[in-house]
C-alpha cells in the first residue's frame, strides 16, 4: 500500500533529519496523488520549512514513490488563531 511506503520513507529519511532539528512531520492526508503533510516542533515556525518540504520531504517521496505527484505544506497555524491575530492587529491600527 502506498501509506505503507509514505511511512517507511519518512520514518528512515525524513524524520531523523528533522528530529536533529527539534522538529517532525505528520500525515495529513493522501488525495489524487498529492500528499499533504505538516511539519511540527521547531520545523513548524522555521522559515525555511518550505524549503524543507521542497528540497527533503518532496525529494525523498518521489524519489521513493513515483505515484505521489507533489507534497503540500497544509500550515500549522490555525484559522481560530489567525482570527485572533488579525482582531489584535485590527485594535493596534485603530489605536494609532
């Protein structure tokens, strides 16, 4: 099964580079040949995750599993805290 081989590459190629880096990954989802993923630890708040994705956990998947077309990066910060960023933001505005 193609979940079987996702998870066998991150857990031998991808995850012990990123644990290096205080960070993981988790499996959001399999669609249409696209595998949505997201980084965790301090891989979430680095600027340089896509990158990561791009150049590690795209390559690896890939190379490893031709049926997988593309890795998305879903984003880890949620929609009720981007809400509550853009109220604090909104009240900083009206203040000035």
């Amino acid at each position: 099964m193609i979940e079987d081989k996702i998870k066998r590459v991150i857990d031998e190629k991808i995850k012990p580079y990123l644990r290096e880096h205080n960070g993981d990954i988790e499996v959001i989802e399999i669609e249409n040949n696209v595998l949505k993923i997201r980084l965790l630890g301090q891989c979430s708040n680095c600027a340089s995750a896509k990158y990561t994705v791009e150049n590690l956990v795209e390559t690896c998947i890939k190379k490893a599993i031709p049926e997988i077309d593309r890795v998305e990066l879903e984003s880890s910060i949620s929609e009720e805290m981007l809400d509550m960023a853009r109220k604090i933001l909104s009240r900083k505005c009206k203040d000035r």
